[in-house]
C-alpha cells in the first residue's frame, strides 16, 4: 500500500458514546525484515470540539489483553505502537469521571499505521446514586471504595512520599516495600503474587489489563490496592484468576 492510499471506515457504534472514526491506513517506510503496527490520532469532544486530553488510549484484544496504549497531549493528540501480531483489536479510550469507548474490532498489517479521529461525548461515570466527573472529589470516592470492599490498600500519603523519587513505576512499587508482590527484573515478565507464585492481573482505573505491566508515569498513581485470589475472582471474574494488583491514578483537579 503507498503511503498516499487511504481506506475510510464506517461511523463506529458505541453504547452511551458517539465515536465518529476515520480511518486512513499507510505502510510505514520501514528497511526490509522490520514491522511496526502504529495508532495515532486525535480525540476530542462532541459538541464544541475541545480536545480529550489526558485520556488513556489503549488498544485491546478479544481476551482484554492490552497489546498498547497512552495519553492524549494537551490537544487530544496521542499516538502509540500496537503489538497485537495480526489478531482484531478494539480501541479503547478512557479519562477518569467519563464512562469509557469501545471501537469496533479492527485488524491491521505488520507495518500499518492506522490514523484515527475521535468525538468522544462527554458522559459522567455514574456510581450507585452519584453522579461524578472528572474533579479532585473523585479521589475520595474511589479510595472510600476500596477501602468498604476491605482490600489491601497502600494509601495516597504513603504513595506521595514515594512518587517524586521513584524514576519508574516499578521502583515505586518496590520501595513501597508492599508486601503479597513481587516485581520482575525484566519489563516482559510480570508482577507475581508472593502466595501462588503467578501472575496477578493488572487492574488500571478499573480496567483489567493482560500481559506485562503498563508503563505508568509513578506521578500519576494515586494509590494501589493488592485483591487475593477471592477478592479479585468476585470483582473481575476469571480475568483475575490469581490476585490483581489495582492502581488508581489521580484525577484531573489532584495533579
């Protein structure tokens, strides 16, 4: 495919979201042997086209593993490698205090890059009978959660100490000195539960993730909780099959 083709895709369907995507696909001028699956593009509001910024874009396989992700600059632009090794993969695009978007499942070559534009509406998460954006209050709320499903939670001040000094995400949660969990050296193995020896599922802003463990900036983690077998099998079902690792980022207001 020349890089000036392009190939436009249908207007995608998403519960409580409208997500107008156009889609453009163009090899990338790569030497002969490499591959590279690229997303890039920009997300912004319906309505009065402010830019999305500070939302994570992932994209997701059938089994919710995410094969890549990222956030959106300060103009809703974002753009991120795709590992998804020629399997269909949904776009996922979510900011803390808005009800998440789910695209239609896409499948791309080994040196695509797919260029999509989002409109995203501005919808409030709804929990029990409270209404809640993307404010510093929704700190408060989620950690008040956690804390009356009981769960293991390494708290916000502790995390603050933490957080400035800590060069990765992974520094942050060994020196958190956390115990139930034990980080790999190598970034393509994962977080084990110290009780079973396998590995706990990654839960990010209430999303299940597979895989390795993303690269979370330490700034941003709010506090973590660790779930048991028990725990995680009643919150996420067979997703979390031995334990989950839960992170919270901060919101908006608390940055």
């Amino acid at each position: 495919m020349r890089s000036h083709d392009r190939v436009n895709s249908a207007t995608a369907n998403v519960t409580s979201v409208t997500f107008a995507v156009a889609v453009v696909l163009v090899m990338l001028g790569l030497p002969v042997g490499a591959s590279a699956q690229v997303l890039r593009g920009t997300a912004r509001i319906v309505g009065d086209d402010r830019p999305l910024n500070q939302a994570r874009v992932m994209a997701l396989l059938r089994d919710g593993r995410a094969v890549g992700s990222t956030v959106t600059d300060d103009i809703g632009r974002f753009q991120f490698r795709v590992n998804a090794g020629g399997q269909p993969f949904a776009i996922s695009i979510t900011r803390i205090g808005m009800e998440p978007t789910l695209s239609d499942e896409i499948t791309l070559g080994a040196a695509d890059t797919l260029e999509v534009d989002f409109s995203v509406i501005e919808t409030g998460i709804r929990t029990d009978t409270v209404r809640v954006k993307a404010t510093p209050s929704l700190n408060e709320v989620r950690l008040a959660e956690a804390r009356r499903r009981g769960w293991r939670v390494f708290p916000p001040a502790d995390v603050e100490q933490l957080r400035e000094r800590a060069n990765s995400f992974e520094d942050l949660l060994r020196s958190s000195g956390y115990p139930g969990f034990v980080v790999p050296g190598r970034r393509d193995d994962c977080i084990r539960s110290t009780r079973y020896n396998r590995c706990l599922t990654i839960v990010l802003d209430g999303t299940p993730l597979g895989g390795s463990y993303p690269n979370i900036n330490p700034r941003d983690v709010h506090f973590f909780a660790l779930l048991g077998k028990t725990e995680a099998a009643v919150q996420f079902g067979d997703r979390a099959p031995w334990g989950a690792l839960v992170i919270y980022t901060r919101a908006r207001g608390d940055r």
